[in-house]
C-alpha cells in the first residue's frame, strides 16, 4: 500500500493538474495507466458515484490491490469526497458508497 501511494503521491507532484477540481475522469484515467505501467500485477478497480454516465454529478476513483494491500485513490476532491490516498478502511465513510465499474464514461 505504502509503495502504490508513495508513487500516486509523486506522480500528483510531477503533474499537478491530475488533482484539478473537475478533473476526476481524466485523472483517474492518466493514474491508472500510470499504477498499471509501474505495478504490473496489480489489480486496478475504478470507482464510481452513483453510477457510470456522461456528464456533470459523477464521480470517480481509483482501488489498487497490490499483493492483499489496498490503496484507495482520490486524487481530485469533490463534494462529499476528500481527496484521499490510502487505506480504504481509514477513508471517508462516503467512499463506501462507491461502486466498481469497467470504465471512465
């Protein structure tokens, strides 16, 4: 877990924009090929509030499973969700309400 938010961390550093307000599609999109490239055997969930569709009033973010640790990532804070990188059993209680999805919309 320390070692996937350690490099979100420093990705969020080189490319501050990943964290723009609006920003949570292409940002969870760019992390998530970016934690794909780095660690290979992770699993890599996206989340979704209240479901997958275009336009304004969705959110998304991103679950890493590397070897039986999670990450959580939150890299763009919106209502209701801090932006978050760590354990998702130390996060919000809002980010329970997220739901696995298959792709950005």
């Amino acid at each position: 877990m320390e070692r996937t938010g350690a490099f979100v961390r420093k990705l969020l550093q080189e490319k501050d924009s990943l964290s723009d307000a609006g920003n949570c599609r292409n940002s969870v999109s760019q992390i998530e090929k970016a934690v794909k490239q780095e660690f290979p055997t992770a699993q890599v969930d996206i989340l979704v509030h209240p479901e997958a569709k275009a336009g304004l009033g969705v959110h998304y973010s991103l679950e890493v499973d590397q070897n039986g640790e999670k990450t959580l990532i939150n890299a763009v804070p919106a209502p209701g969700f801090p932006q978050y990188i760590g354990d998702p059993e130390n996060a919000h209680p809002v980010f329970r309400s997220m739901k696995k999805t298959t792709k950005v919309i």
